[in-house]
C-alpha cells in the first residue's frame, strides 16, 4: 500500500516502511510503466519523487536507484568511498559515470568491479532483511546494469563470466529466494535480448509411471509420485523454463531445544478446553476448541511466513472477541509482524528464534460430517529451501 509521502508500506494497512523494500516496489513499478503497462501516473510520479529525495538517506539502494540520481550525488559517492560493498555497486556507479561522460572515474570503477569480481565471495552470508542481499542477486544486478548501460557485446569476456557464474548456479539449483529469479530473470533478458526465443514450438515431455504426457503450451501440473518413483521432462522443442516444488508431509517434533534441527519447523494440533488433545473421530458439535501451533528453527530468521491451515467443519472464533484467562491458552514467544485471520486459515508473519514459539487460535465445531485437518506451512519468505509442513489428520468426524 501506498502512504501519502509516497513510500510502500510492507504490509497491506499497515504501517512499517522497509526502505529498501520500498525502493524496491518503485523501481519494479517504473520499469513496467517503461514496459508498456499501465502503472498510474500519480503513484509513479509521487514514489520516484519522494525516492529520489531519499537516496542521500538510503545509499544501500542506489544499486537499484543509480539511473535516478543527481551528478553531485553521484560525485558525492565517488569522492567519498561510499560503494564496494557489493559488485552491482562498482557497476552503478560507472553506469552513472559514463552517463554523466566522467570518462576517468568510469574507467576506474569498470577495472576496480573487474577486480572485485575475480577476488568474489559466493559463501557471503544472505540477508534475510534490511537489502535481502543475497551473492546471486548481486551478480544478477550487475550484470544486468552492464548489459543494459556498458556493454553486451558477446564477445565481452566480464559480460559471459558474470554470465556463467549465474548460469552454474541455476543448474545446481541454487536460485532460492523471489528476489534472487527476479533478478537473475532481469539480467537474463537484457543479455539475451538480440536473440530471437521461438516459445511457439513449445513440446515438452513428461514421463512418470508409465505414462507420457505432450505440453504444448503454458501449463501448471499437479502430479501424485510414488515411493522411488521418477518424473522426466524431455524438451523437444522451443524455449521453456519450468518450476518444480514438491510437497511432502512430515511428522516432525518441536521442542525448545532445536540444535539439531537445520530447517524451520510446524506442528499442529487441536485441543479442547481443559488443553488436552481431543479425540478426532469424536468431536461434539458446538465445543470450544484450541488450535495449537508450535514453530521452532535452529537460529533466528527474520521474515518467516506460517499459513495455518484450519479443518472444514471447523470455525475459527475472532481472537478479539474470544479472551481466554486460562494461562494453558496464552501464546508463547509470539510477536507478529502481521496477523491476517481468515474464514479458514490464519496467515501469520514473524520472527523465528531458539525458542520454540506457540500460538493458540480458538475454534469452534459447527458442522457434522467427516473432513479432513490440513497441513500447515511455513516458509522463510526469502529463502524457500528453509520450509516444513505439519503432518495432517486423515480424517476428523464432528458428530
């Protein structure tokens, strides 16, 4: 959402601004306007003006802002050291160099991100807040500046390193977060952008069980394996690019001790309310009932998104209408950084750390009948190899 000053809030009606973020929803916002789409004029026009009034503030976005700022700013950065933290850094500001026909100090920033490049750091830690700099996405972003503003010669040895390191990186499926294929897609289509994609001839291949299956244009498919069972895609024509997520339920403890866990992890449960876990084949219309849900991870990550998943049959009582003053119901370690409640879910928005986090959501059974108790999800938002799923229930009977 968008505030008066002109920045982006992070969370829908609330009011936190991540700058970068914010920075970031401009840019993306004006290259669509630039690309033919239709982004309304005011809230283009207000967020680049308040934007760039705050690049002095925010010298950590210029990455992505360079193009906007002014010849003193840029002056100002160059005089004063501050950029190297980064290669897309090197490469901004001998974009804006050269711009601004400072010849010399383009030079010299070209050279100086050549020798940065042969010295980098791909174990660099990523951030899962503040710039969300991850490696990939910085090389992603100069080489998307260097293609687009210096040079895309294919020739150009800089231009294909930069190219291959990226390249290698895909096919060790290592692309995790949005912003990393975001960027790494930028860049992808600059330095391809003289060559011709035939995506009419599209014939893909997909061989699971004994079955083979022909896709011959955009498609999504929800496909069931077995154990040691093996899915094959064969491209025999046009250029295709494909996602495979797999999904797979797992029974995993939670406790306050979680040193020897390498992932995030949910569990769930229902119980009633003396808090102890209800029977699912015997649950009586019209009780009072308690999801518990119990997040855990090995070190703290920021930016962690839980969608709790609420069985049919089942009504999830407003939190703000419903005070339990029973201390069994009182959540534990849990400080959100936005809370969404809906008919059937609860999508909540936090911080994990060491200790175990539990969240009690109050329900209510109000249909017979026989359903099912989903999975609950949760995921670090910026980094989808960190994920887990509470294991779910067959089969609940409300009588």
């Amino acid at each position: 959402m968008q505030r008066d000053d002109g920045t982006f809030t992070y969370w829908e009606n609330g009011n936190y601004v991540n700058m970068y973020a914010s920075f970031y929803t401009t840019y993306v916002l004006n290259l669509l306007q630039e690309n033919g789409y239709e982004i309304p004029s005011n809230v283009i026009d207000k967020a680049l003006k308040t934007h760039i009034d705050k690049l002095n503030q925010n010298p950590q976005v210029l990455d992505l802002f360079i193009t906007f700022a002014t010849k003193n700013e840029i002056n100002r950065i160059y005089d004063n050291k501050l950029y190297g933290n980064t290669l897309t850094s090197y490469i901004a500001l001998a974009v804006a160099m050269k711009r601004d026909n400072n010849i010399s100090e383009y030079e010299t920033l070209i050279k100086e991100a050549k020798e940065y490049f042969k010295l980098y750091n791909m174990n660099r830690q990523r951030e899962y807040s503040y710039s969300f700099y991850s490696p990939i996405k910085d090389i992603a972003g100069a080489l998307y500046l260097y293609t687009t503003f210096i040079n895309n010669d294919k020739n150009d040895e800089f231009r294909n390193n930069l190219y291959r390191l990226i390249d290698s990186y895909i096919k060790e499926d290592k692309l995790y977060s949005t912003q990393d294929k975001a960027f790494t897609m930028l860049a992808f289509l600059s330095y391809f952008k003289d060559i011709d994609f035939d995506n009419k001839n599209i014939n893909i291949i997909l061989k699971y069980e004994k079955e083979l299956e022909s896709i011959k244009s955009k498609s999504y498919k929800n496909i069931k394996l077995k154990d040691n069972e093996n899915l094959t895609i064969t491209n025999n024509g046009g250029v295709v690019n494909y996602t495979i997520d797999i999904n797979k339920p797992v029974d995993l403890p939670v406790t306050s001790n979680t040193s020897k866990y390498d992932n995030i992890l949910i569990k769930t449960g229902i119980i009633d309310e003396e808090a102890k876990e209800i029977d699912y084949n015997n649950i009586d219309i019209g009780s009072k009932l308690f999801m518990k849900v119990e997040v855990a991870s090995k070190t703290r990550i920021e930016n962690v998104a839980v969608n709790i998943q609420i069985p049919s049959g089942i009504e999830i009582i407003n939190p703000r209408l419903y005070k339990s003053n029973n201390i069994k119901f009182r959540n534990i370690n849990y400080n959100p950084d936005y809370e969404d409640y809906r008919d059937d879910r609860v999508l909540s928005y936090l911080t994990t750390k060491s200790k175990t986090t539990i969240l009690y959501i109050p329900l209510i059974a109000t249909t017979k009948g026989k359903f099912v108790f989903p999975s609950s999800y949760i995921e670090a938002m910026y980094d989808s190899r960190l994920n887990s799923y509470s294991k779910p229930v067959k089969q609940i009977i409300i009588k």
